[in-house]
C-alpha cells in the first residue's frame, strides 16, 4: 500500500525508521532501536512531508517534535531539527487500507503539500 500513496507524491523516499529489518516490530532488540540514521536522512533530506503508520513510529516522532494528534485523520505542522514539515500518520498497518483509500491517501496529501504555504 506504501506504493500507492508515494505514486501520488514522488518523489519521495520511503524508510523505516530503524536500520534494522524485521517483518514485527516485537523482534528488533534494544541495539536494532537506533535512530542515528533516521536522524542523517531527516537532516540531508529536509522533508516537506513525513507519513509514518504504526505504533512506534508514530511514538518515536511525538517525541522528537512534541507534536500529537497527527495519527488522528489530521495533517499537522512541525519542527524537528530546527526544519518545519507536515506530519501524518496511521496507528494501524498499512495492508488494511485496501489499494483504492491508499491512493486516496496519498492524493490528499499530495495535494496538501501543494497548498502549503511555504517560506523560502
């Protein structure tokens, strides 16, 4: 379903918010939990827009930007690193979208970020 939201916004880069690689959550040990990473790409790439889906994700970005609610069908603005970007997000997984509500995702905030205001 990752696909048929960032069809709608390319381009973009899509990443896990540890380096590690598991299929749950639950098998990634306290050292599979480092952000450096997370952090380097947020810094090189300066994003206009995260999505994150899923419980830790979601948790792991309240924290680091103090910003919450975005999980709740709402487009939020905020700052992390000093850079200001629009937060979205979704408690539960992605494959229960359908492909269908995943475009329609993904066309809303491609058009959001459309309309942004921007500051150059």
């Amino acid at each position: 379903m990752i696909e048929a939201i960032s069809a709608q916004i390319a381009p973009c880069l899509e990443t896990n918010l540890y380096a590690h690689p598991t299929k749950k959550a639950k098998d990634l040990t306290r050292a599979d939990r480092e952000v450096s990473i997370i952090e380097f790409l947020f810094l090189a790439i300066r994003p206009r827009l995260v999505f994150c889906h899923s419980k830790e994700p979601i948790r792991f970005f309240e924290k680091a930007t103090g910003c919450s609610g975005f999980d709740q069908d709402e487009v939020k603005r905020t700052r992390w690193h000093g850079h200001e970007f629009l937060i979205f997000g979704r408690p539960g997984p992605l494959y229960t979208l359908g492909p269908r509500r995943a475009s329609e995702l993904g066309a809303m905030l491609a058009d959001r970020l459309r309309t942004e205001p921007w500051s150059q």
